[in-house]
C-alpha cells in the first residue's frame, strides 16, 4: 500500500505547489508582494526493513522569498527620495518666483533710477517727479509680491507638513496594529506572510514622512524610532507626533513626540518630508526672505536719508518717500503720503537744483549697507538669484541620484522578491508534470492491485 | 540575475520617462529659443544674464539721458545763436551811428532799432519753456535778468543764480544740462548799461559821444565773443555728447552679444538633440511593446 501513499503525498504535494504557483501568478502586478516559493522534503519515516523506499514527500514550508537587506535599502532609497523630492519641488517654487518677469526686482530699480535721471533735467518738473512716485510705488509692490509670493510657497509648505504629520500619526497607528496582527498569527502558527508585506509597504510609506530606524524582531514585529533613536513604536505604545504648540508662528516646524504620556521634541535630522520641509524652511526660505528684506531696508532707508538732507518745491526739508514696518520690510514697504511737489530734489534749496536726484539715481552704482554690510543693490539681488540657481541645481541633482538610487533599490529587492511569469510557468509545468506523474504512479498501483485481485 | 515582470517594466518605464523628460526640456528650449530657461539651468550663466541686463538697461537709459540732453542743447543754441546775431547787429548799428556824417532821420531810425535789439537781448535771456526760466541758473522761477526802469539810467542785475543742473551720462560721468545768464555774459552786464547810454546819448548828443559809443562797441563786441565763447562750449560738450552715445550704443551691443553667446540656443544642435532623444523614445517603446506582446511560457502550455 506504501506505493498509494507515495504517490498520493506527490499528488498533494505538487497541488499545493502549483498553488502557490498560481498565487504568484495571481499577485505578479501587485506592487510589494513578494513571491512564494514551495519547499519539498522527503519523508522517510524509517522501520521498514533493508527495501524500504521512503515514504514519499511532504512540504516542508512555504517560504516567502526576501531578503532584509534589500527590503531596508529600499526604505531608506524611499526616505532620501521623498526628502530630495520635496526639497527640490521646495527650490523650484523660489526660483519660479524669482524668475516671474513682474516681480523682478532688477527691472524695478532700473525704472526707478531711470525716472530719478530723467528729473535731473527738470528737477522743478511735476511731470517728472509724478513719474519718480509712481516708479517707486511700482518698486515697492515689486518687493510685496516677491514676498507673498514666497509666503505663499511657504505656506504650502506648511500644508504639506501638516498633511505628512497627519498621515505619519495614521501609519505608526497601522504599523502598530500590523504588528500586534503579525504577533497574534505567528503565536498561533499562522501564515503571516502577507501580513510582512503590508508591514514592508506600511514602513516604506511611513519613510517617506520621517527618517526610520526598524528593528525587526524574531516574531517579524518591528519597533520603530527616530533617525537619532527616539521611540515610535515599540510593543504597543505608538508615539504621536504634532506640531510644538509652544513655538507657534505661521511657519512652526517645531515637533514634538509624545510617547507613553510624555511630549519630548522631534531632535533632527528628522529625514523625509518633514525633514525636507523643515530644512526647506530654515536653509533657504527664511534665509533669502531675510536678505530679501535687507536690501528692502537697506534701499528705502538710504532713500529717505538721502532725501532728508534737501528740500522740496516749497523750500522745507525733504520728507521720506518710503515706509516700512521693521518686522517685515520687503512686504510692507510703501511709500509714505509724500506729494510730488515734497520729494526733495534740491540740494542747494533752488526750485530747479536737482542734486538730491542725482544723489539717489547714483545709488544704482554705489554700495549702500545691505543687512550690515556695504553691497550694491543690484549686485545683492543678482546674488540671491544665483544662490536660489546654485541650490535648485543641486536639489535637481540630489534627486536624480536619489531617483537613480531608489530604481536600483527597487531592482535589487525585485530580483529577489517579484514574480517572472516564465519562472511561474515553468514552474507549473514542472508541478502538472509531477502532478501527472504521480497520479500514474496510484493508478499503477491500483492495476496491481487489480492483477492480484483477479489472480483469485 | 534574476529578471523579474516589474523590473522590465519599471526599467522600460523610467527610460521613456528619462526620454520625455529630455524631448520636453528641449521643446522649452526651442520655444523660448534661450538656452537658460530657469535659474537653475545655469546659475553662473543666469547672474552674469542678470548682469548684462542691468548694463543693458543703464546703457539704454544713459543714450535716452544724452538725447535728453542734447534737446535741452538745441534750444539753449537757438537761443544764444540769436542772441550772438543781436551782437553783431548793435556792433554794427553802433558804428554807424558813431560815424559823423549820420542825418537826423536815420539816427532816429538808428534809436528804434537798438532798442528794439535791447528789447530782443533782455527777452532772450528772460526766455521760458516748460513754465520755467532757461537762464537763471537753478532759481528757474526767477528771471535771469532783472530789469529796474524805475532808476535813470535803468539798472540791471542777475535775478537767478550761477548754479548748473547735471544729467547722468554714463556710469560715472554726469552733463551739465543748463546755461546760465551770468554764464553767457561772464558776469558783466556792460553790454546793457552802455548800450542804455549810446541810445541816451544818440537821442542827445554830448560831446562825449564818440567815448560812450565807443564804450557800447568794445562791450557790444566783448559779449559777442563770451556768447560765442558759450556757444562753443555748447558744442564741444553735444559733440562729447556724441561720442558718449556712440560708447553707450557700443557697450549695448557688446552685452547684447555675450547675452546671446551665453543664453541664445544653436536651433541645429536642439534639433540634434530633440531628434536623439525621440529615436531613444521610439526604441524604448518598440522594445516594450514588443517584448510585453511576445509570447510567454504561459502561451506554450
């Protein structure tokens, strides 16, 4: 009888097989599934003497094809992709302001000096110094709309980092419960291999909101925690991450972690999109808005200090033309209510001196103090602009090494985890061959069985 | 290695994203015919663009500046060219008056045209455009030349100043965009005074007649020189006017030019590339479509 039995356990054996086969075949346009394959061992149970041939085959395990390594250097492919992605979209944004024809500052100093020589022909003309106001109206609204226009950049920004918190906090919660699932099927003996896939695809997801520290522990639970090791998950308390309250302000990328009822801050380097954001926010927005208000600052108070030492039509000392409030000079800068007859062009007090002017149309060659340091107005400008250049280009550049490096990731970790049709197939013709095989092999032991039943 | 279904389609995948991405990079080129499309293409090339537009833009408000001054010039030349004319003519009209063998009739005659002159030089000078005084100096709204006839002989002073107004022509270079009275006249108002008592004289003749007129002929011919003197240097300073405009135009050009070599796209090499980059494009679809029909193992059993 041990040759039924033989062929029966091959006949089972390669069922289960092919599918597993047809599993693959099944999931092979799923993205993260990783492949199964079918582990055959010989049975051989023993005590049957010098002739005994074994006792068929069995499957040993259902293995699912992976390989840490490739899996983490995936994440983290993912993590430092994410994190170029958003900071390169970030720069883009600046530089597209930046590079708005209606907001280029250049073009406004050149009207404004242009209009300042101009009244150097006929300083007393009201025509002229008309056209002086409304070019510096026209600079300053240059200067308000470079500014909204970053602010808005900004603010976007801040959505997005509410966005990424907002779904960091939904997939630890996930993460946790995958674990807490993984933990309870495999104390059970349960297969948990999908279960480790949503897992890998849960902590890639999660990677592109922060940097991940995984440690995966035998059972195939994770704990999760920061770049620089504070907890996330661990066992069953999740941290939840928010916004520091106590910082506050319109561009907050303070956060704070609060893990097992205690709030901590979320030290750097935070990776990801938060970190790209926060790093965003600190490297390049508030820097180059604070350059930004110092040549605002830097013009208007040189402006007014120049017209202070002349007089106007009416023979009284020079008003200001400009105005700011100090906390944000480049978006509130306007002019003061100064009436073309009060703009004081006349150096020497005579209606038709137009020394002041020239003084101020001079300020387009002169270095002027800019933020504490003496630069040309143009030249301050043209600086900002080539920093932005410089550091959109290298966040291009991040990117495609990022892009170049997570394609590679994902090729190496498909290598060893995706499905090819052709393996599948050939697979299941091996297993239908088998499969047939050993259904000849029982009904060959059914004819012998037969020829010795009717020997009788 | 193992090849698997996603990494054929994923590779197959991004090289016809990395063709699209190149195809649309060049399209913009071509489009804007510039090179530099955002700051990030080249950022040392979009300072230096940066740069030469500023030249640019002054070179092209420092020519509007010199044709700005140069109108003022062509007026201020009319002007003293008349009133260089008007010189002569009292000069002359003063010689002959002077000589002995005048008759009553003509000397009259004589009069009324020299005051007639005397009336032209003073509105010369007085002259207005735009509402404001050309002559006197920075003080527009006062008369260059202020006459008192209230006092016997008639006095005369300077009503504006000596102050000149400059225009910016070039990086660091300005233009004096005004005459003045006191210019013109190199100080003196001689001219006027002893013009006032030839006339004075010619209506009442003295025996010091030959000496007052002769007085009013060497100022007559003295203000006919400081005028032409004025006038001379009006010319130098349109000619160097000129030049500096010519410099302007020059230094233009030249930015225009290194704008171009920076920024202005070869059409031929885009084209080039654009053509490269659709064959990629073209094999990397041929290959996945081919190998995506192509019959798997699947297809045998």
């Amino acid at each position: 009888m041990s040759m039924y039995n033989i062929g029966l356990s091959g006949l089972m054996a390669n069922q289960i097989a092919m599918n597993v086969t047809a599993q693959n075949t099944a999931n092979m346009t799923v993205s993260g599934y990783t492949r199964k394959v079918v582990d055959q061992a010989t049975v051989v149970y023993g005590g049957s003497g010098n002739y005994g041939a074994g006792d068929g085959v069995t499957v040993a395990s259902i293995r699912r094809v992976s390989d840490q390594a490739a899996i983490n250097r995936l994440r983290a492919a993912g993590e430092d992709m994410q994190y170029s992605q958003t900071y390169m979209v970030g720069m883009q944004g600046i530089e597209n302001v930046l590079g708005m024809e209606g907001l280029n500052l250049s073009t406004g100093f050149d009207d404004f000096f242009a209009s300042l020589d101009e009244a150097t022909l006929s300083p007393e003309s009201l025509v002229y110094r008309n056209q002086v106001l409304a070019n510096a109206k026209s600079l300053a609204s240059r200067f308000n709309g470079t500014m909204s226009q970053i602010e808005n950049e900004l603010s976007t920004l801040m959505r997005s980092q509410d966005q990424a918190i907002e779904s960091l906090n939904s997939q630890l919660e996930n993460v946790a419960k995958l674990n807490e699932q993984i933990r309870t099927a495999s104390g059970q003996g349960q297969d948990i291999a999908s279960l480790q896939d949503a897992l890998d695809l849960q902590l890639n997801e999660l990677s592109k909101s922060i940097g991940l520290n995984v440690l995966t522990k035998d059972d195939g639970t994770v704990e999760l925690s920061t770049k620089s090791g504070q907890p996330l998950v661990s066992g069953q308390s999740v941290a939840q991450v928010s916004l520091d309250a106590s910082v506050g302000g319109a561009y907050n990328t303070d956060l704070v972690l609060n893990f097992n009822g205690q709030s901590v801050a979320l030290n750097d380097p935070k990776g990801g999109a938060l970190g790209a954001i926060a790093d965003l926010k600190n490297d390049q927005y508030l820097p180059m808005m604070d350059d930004i208000n110092d040549i605002a600052k830097g013009f208007a108070d040189e402006v007014n200090a120049i017209l202070a030492g002349g007089k106007d039509l009416n023979g009284d000392a020079g008003k200001d033309l400009f105005t700011y409030d100090s906390n944000n000079p480049a978006s509130s800068l306007s002019l003061t209510d100064i009436t073309a007859e009060e703009l004081a062009f006349s150096e020497t007090g005579s209606v038709g001196d137009g020394g002041i002017a020239t003084a101020l149309a001079e300020l387009a060659n002169k270095p002027i103090m800019i933020g504490g340091s003496q630069q040309n107005l143009y030249d301050a400008y043209a600086q900002i602009n080539g920093y932005v250049g410089i550091a959109t280009q290298q966040a291009q550049n991040n990117f495609n090494t990022a892009s170049i490096s997570i394609s590679e990731a994902q090729t190496a970790r498909d290598s060893i985890s995706a499905v090819s049709s052709d393996e599948e197939a050939a697979n299941l013709m091996m297993y239908m061959n088998a499969y047939q095989a050993n259904m000849k092999v029982i009904s060959t032991a059914s004819q012998m069985f037969d020829t010795v039943l009717n020997s009788f | 290695m193992r090849v698997t279904d996603s990494q054929f389609s994923s590779m197959m995948t991004r090289a016809m994203m990395g063709s699209n991405v190149e195809i649309n990079r060049v399209a913009e080129q071509i489009a804007t015919g510039n090179k530099i499309n955002s700051l990030s293409d080249d950022p040392s090339g979009s300072m230096k663009l940066l740069g030469l537009d500023k030249t640019i833009s002054s070179a092209e408000q420092y020519s509007r500046n010199i044709a700005d001054v140069q109108s003022k010039y062509t007026e201020y030349e009319t002007y003293l060219m008349s009133f260089n004319d008007l010189t002569l003519e009292v000069h002359d009209l003063l010689l002959q008056a002077n000589n002995a063998t005048v008759s009553e009739e003509s000397s009259a005659g004589i009069i009324a045209e020299l005051e007639s002159l005397r009336e032209q030089a003073i509105n010369t000078f007085n002259k207005k455009s735009d509402g404001v005084y050309l002559f006197s100096g920075t003080d527009v709204y006062s008369q260059a030349l202020v006459v008192d006839d209230s006092t016997t002989p008639i006095t005369y002073s300077f009503g504006g100043n000596a102050d000149h107004r400059s225009t910016k022509v070039s990086e660091d270079g300005t233009m004096n965009n005004n005459f003045t009275a006191e210019e013109v006249l190199q100080g003196s108002l001689d001219f006027f005074t002893t013009l006032d008592a030839a006339i004075a004289e010619l209506k009442k003749p003295t025996a010091d007649k030959n000496d007052i007129l002769g007085a009013a002929i060497d100022s007559a011919d003295a203000t006919q020189k400081s005028a032409l003197n004025t006038v001379t240097i009006l010319g130098a300073n349109f000619n160097s006017l000129d030049r500096m405009a010519v410099n302007n135009a020059d230094v233009a050009l030249y930015a225009e030019t290194v704008k171009t070599d920076i920024n202005a796209l070869d059409y031929a090499e885009a084209s080039v590339r654009l053509t490269q980059s659709m064959t990629t494009l073209q094999a990397s679809q041929t290959v996945f479509s081919t190998v995506m029909n192509s019959s798997s193992l699947f297809d045998l059993m």
